[in-house]
C-alpha cells in the first residue's frame, strides 16, 4: 500500500505539468466565441452544460496546473467509478477542476493529438438522470471537438481512461 502511494506521487509529479494555463476574466459568450472562431466542435450535451451555472466564469484570471492521470496513475488497479477516482485523485493532491476549465484547455491544447479523450474532473452539476456531467476534449478526424458527456454514477471508467485535474491546491 505504502509501495503504490509513492509510486502514484511520483506518477503525478511527473505529470503536475501537462500544461499551465490562465483560466477566467472573461464572460461565457466570449468564451464560446473564441471556440467557435478556433473551429472547436460541439455536441448537444456541451452546448447545455454551457448555460449550467456551474459553467459561470471566475471574473478574475488565474493561473493553474494542470495534472493529466489514467487510473493505473492513481493507484487503482481496476475500473472504478468516478467517485473513486476522484477519491485516489485528492490522495494524490490533484482536485476537481471548474466545469468551464474544459473550454479554457479546449483553447491551449490545439495540438491533442488523434485517439481518446481526455476527461475533465469536475463536479457533475446536478444529478438528474440523462443530465450532461462534464466535457471532454477529443481530437477526431482531425476536428478538435470540446463535448459533453454522460456516465451514470456506477459507471465504471475503464483503467486506460485519461482524466485532467488541477494539481495541488
């Protein structure tokens, strides 16, 4: 237990630096007019996580670091539900990231390359059922897409999946 806690701090010490980025000090519309003039994609369920007011932008601009992680990085050994994975993740001190974090990093990593997604830990906005619960970024057929997903709260990620958090505090 001891051998994986230190294996999953320097796994994530590796990674604390999968990108800086400066996130807020604009508004939403603005946001979604820097999307739409970088050719990002969208599918329904982004377009109604746009207008959850858990997607309202922090006024001020700040700089975070980002943490890139699957599972295997957090020291779970199996498919795990999103709860789990959050819980391995604050083991590791990386934290939830605003939902409007995924537009931000949508806009600074214009260079994701093609195959799967990258998932953006954020807490899911309300938990009616069929209700969108965060967005991913993908690059497919060479269109970078910023979507929205759902996963029921016993979804099991699986090991490979790629979450992106916020490291430290």
């Amino acid at each position: 237990m001891i051998f994986n806690f230190f294996l999953a701090m320097l796994f994530t010490m590796i990674l604390k630096n999968f990108k800086n980025i400066a996130i807020g000090g604009i508004s939403g519309t603005e946001l979604q007019e820097r999307l739409r003039k970088a050719d990002i994609h969208f599918n329904e369920y982004a377009e109604i996580l746009f207008q959850d007011p858990l997607f309202e932008i922090d006024p001020i601009l700040k700089k975070v670091t980002l943490a890139k992680v699957n599972l295997t990085g957090l020291s779970l050994e199996k498919s795990s539900t999103f709860e789990e994975i959050v819980r391995a993740a604050k083991e590791c001190e990386l934290n939830l990231c605003p939902m409007f974090l995924a537009a931000f990093l949508r806009l600074e990593y214009l260079d994701q390359p093609e195959g799967p997604y990258l998932t953006i830990a954020s807490k899911k906005p309300i938990s009616e059922e069929k209700y969108p619960c965060g967005f991913y970024l993908r690059n497919l057929d060479g269109k970078l897409w910023l979507r929205g997903y759902f996963a029921s709260d016993d979804y099991l990620w699986p090991l490979e999946s790629e979450f992106v958090f916020i490291s430290g505090t």
